[in-house]
C-alpha cells in the first residue's frame, strides 16, 4: 500500500502511539532582529537530512532502533507572536500529555518560550541548559517584550533566578549582562562551566530544558543564521557538550535558527541536520 508523501527527518518514521521522542517544527521569525529566514529552517533540515545517515560514529547509535515521531511542521500566524506562542505551547502540551519527549526544530529563538511554557506547568521545578552566542535577555527589544533578543528574559519570568545556565554567550547589551550576574548562571565565550552543572543537575534529577541556538558555532561553521556573532565553538565542542548535557533528566528540547539560504553553499543546514541527528540520540534510551 501507497503512503502519504510526507517528508520527515531521515529515521524519524516511529507511528505516534509507539514513540518515545515527537519532533515537530516551528516556522516562525517575525521578530527576527536582523537577516529573516529561520522560518524556512524546518523544512530545509527534514530536506536535507536525507544527506546523512542514520547512523552516529560519534554515539555507536541508529536512527533507526529509536521510536522518533516526526509531526511536522505547525502552521503559524506570522503577525502575532503571542498566537503562535500559544500554538506552540500546546503541541508541546499535548505531546507531554501523552508522556513523550518534545524535541522542536525552530525557527527563530522566540519559538523556545512556547515550549517551555509547557515544560514548566507539567515540571515546575524546571532549569534551562541554553547554547548561544547571545544572552537574549533584554526586557524588550524596541517596546516588544515578545522578541527573540528577549527568550531567556521570558523564560526567567516564569523560572525565576539561577534556573537558566547559559553557555557560550558571546554578545549582548551591557544591560543583560549586568542582570546575568545576579539572575542567571551565565558563562561566557565556551563551555566552562558544563560539567559542574551537569554533575549537579543529573545527582538531583532535576528536569531540563535544553535548547540550542546554533549561532553559538563560530559563523565558519555555521554562517547561515541571521545574527551571526564572530567567535564561537566547533562542532566537535558542540557534540561533546549536547553529549554531556544528555546525561540530565531533560524533558525538552530544541534547535533553532538556521536561516538555510544565507549560506547557499549548504553547510549550515548540514550542520543543523548532524546537530538534530546528534540530539535526537543522545536523549533517546
């Protein structure tokens, strides 16, 4: 019998009811700050994913023995973040509902607050485990509190202090780095740091949300992002450190913005394709 030609991320071909991890997209970047485009990421990564195999060299792990749910992308409403924030919160609402993993592929970095709002009602306890070149923690990006140069801010308002550790974060008004110091546990340009939260999360069991803006890859990696920030780690730094932050108890998780034709060489959204691939593994058990 024939199938619906649906196109989903390479190994992702688990049915609903038998998965484990359900991934699902968020085209959305109408408060991209500077160059658009994260909206097409979603589909430019399942597209491409067929580049890879299903196998990792770097886990000793396939694809293919994983129950993954691949749902697509959601329809978003591209004049008001708030709509689909909500459209977003309750995908990720109903996937926790049913006791499975939600794992999103954004997008820009906004698309993580309706996520973790989510998250955050079922596991109140929640921290965040946040991978970027920027601290994303301005009040308001001008006059819109909705923005994603403000995600991590949001995400304090619900978590509140020392919940969110930031990782690699490399630029920022002088403003959010005065508010890190005191709200947030931020560390700055690498991934010093990791292993004593890590350590400390795993021995308490605390949830984790883990989300990974790629820009955080020095723009030789990965320049097709629209605010690339000169700096940055390699991707061999990057699968260490997502490998470690799996060893948490995380209960969500998210890449986001890859904007795939500012690098019409491809690249980036390999990239993002073996960064997803990695991910997916390395919290699937």
């Amino acid at each position: 019998m024939l199938k619906p030609n649906i196109e989903s991320f390479i190994g992702c071909d688990s049915d609903y009811e038998n998965a484990d991890i359900v991934l699902f997209g968020t085209p959305f970047d109408s408060t991209t700050s500077f160059r658009p485009g994260a909206r097409f990421g979603c589909s430019a990564i399942r597209h491409e994913s067929f580049g890879l195999e299903t196998f990792s060299p770097y886990q000793n792990k396939d694809l293919t023995d994983c129950r993954i749910f691949d749902s697509g992308d959601l329809e978003l409403c591209f004049g008001k973040a708030e709509l689909a924030l909500q459209d977003i919160e309750d995908r990720a609402s109903e996937i926790l509902k049913d006791n499975k993993l939600p794992v999103m592929i954004g997008g820009e970095h906004l698309v993580t607050l309706g996520s973790v709002r989510a998250v955050y009602r079922k596991y109140p306890d929640l921290h965040i485990i946040h991978f970027d070149a920027h601290a994303d923690l301005r009040n308001d990006y001008l006059g819109a509190e909705l923005s994603h140069a403000c995600v991590m801010r949001r995400c304090h308002d619900l978590l509140g202090d020392n919940r969110i550790h930031q990782f690699c974060i490399r630029s920022g008004e002088k403003a959010e780095f005065v508010f890190a110091e005191k709200h947030t546990d931020i560390h700055l340009f690498s991934f010093d740091g990791l292993d004593e939260v890590v350590e400390y999360l795993q021995q308490s069991q605390i949830p984790v949300y883990f989300t990974i803006d790629l820009d955080c890859l020095d723009p030789s990696v990965f320049s097709g992002t629209g605010t690339p920030e000169a700096g940055g780690v390699p991707f061999s730094q990057l699968l260490t450190a997502l490998i470690k932050v799996s060893r948490t108890n995380i209960v969500g998780a998210d890449i986001n913005e890859l904007a795939p034709m500012l690098d019409s060489s491809g690249v980036s959204t390999a990239v993002a394709c073996k960064v997803l691939r990695e991910l997916l593994l390395a919290v699937s058990h």
